[in-house]
C-alpha cells in the first residue's frame, strides 16, 4: 500500500484541503441552509383549504 493521502471528496483540484478551509467551506453551507430555513419560518403560513372569500 502506498502512503499517499487520500484525495478530498470536494474540490476540483486533486491536492488535500487543510482544515481551516474545510471547516470555512462547512461553516459557509451551514450558514446558508439556516438563512433559508430562517426565511422559511419567517414567512406567514398559506391559508389551507377553504379560503374567506365571501
């Protein structure tokens, strides 16, 4: 067996990332899935069925 790192799964480029980027990487996704879920419970919720037209 050959001690060669391991490749990263992310990442265009075959070099290893160091880990204060991968952890910026993953700080940055995490960043951006709670902006959308927070925009999501920000908004009013859609009427359900019968509406109060009349």
């Amino acid at each position: 067996m050959s001690e060669e790192p391991m490749p990263q799964q992310s990442g265009g480029t075959g070099r290893p990332k160091g880990l204060l980027q991968q952890m910026e990487e993953l700080m940055a996704a995490l960043n951006a899935d709670l902006s959308a879920l927070d925009a999501d419970l920000q908004r009013p919720p859609a009427p359900q069925g019968e509406s109060e037209v009349g």
